[in-house]
C-alpha cells in the first residue's frame, strides 16, 4: 500500500513531487462554501483532470464538519503550486455544448 498518498480511493491523482523528489508545495486555489454542491464537485472535476486537490477548514471549521457534515466557515481549497494555472483555467473555463445535442 502507498503511504504517500494525500487521500484514499483509487482515482486520487498522486500529488506531484520535484527534482528532489519532495511533494510539491500547496498553494490556495480558492475559498468556498463546504458542500457537496461546491467544494465537493470542485474537488472531484479538478481530480477528473488529474489536478489533486485538498480542503482545509480555517478556524472551527473542522469541528462543525465533523458535527453537522460542513464547515460553517467554508473551506479552503489547496492544489499543487505546479498546477495551479492549469486548476484555474478549468474553473474559469467557458461550457461549450456540443452543436448536435443542441439539434434535439
């Protein structure tokens, strides 16, 4: 089993290391509200494009989530500071539909 991993499951994408072969430090990507209409699904579509990211919960964050499921404090969302262009690019990305399902 691999210990080096930063979460559980099967398509988690290994964070990155450097040369040095040391993890890649984390960087802020954004801010959010800690739901599964929110955090959760920035944090599975950026793992869809092999872009690990994690969640930290400031304050009493953490409490609350383990309370109620969610942090009233939201939660903040870390990806690697190599990746951090590419994780922002597909937040901000514009949706283009397909033309044929369009038609139906």
């Amino acid at each position: 089993m691999d210990i080096t991993k930063w979460a559980f499951g099967p398509d988690v994408p290994d964070w990155p290391v450097d040369e040095r072969g040391e993890k890649v430090r984390a960087v802020l990507l954004k801010h959010t509200f800690d739901s599964a209409a929110e955090a959760d699904m920035t944090i599975s579509l950026l793992s869809a494009y092999g872009i690990p990211c994690f969640p930290y919960y400031d304050g009493e964050g953490v409490t609350g989530k383990v309370i109620s499921g969610f942090s009233g404090f939201g939660a903040s969302l870390y990806v690697p500071e190599t990746m951090y262009e590419d994780a922002e690019a597909l937040l901000n990305a514009e949706i283009v539909e397909d033309e044929e399902e369009q038609d139906k």
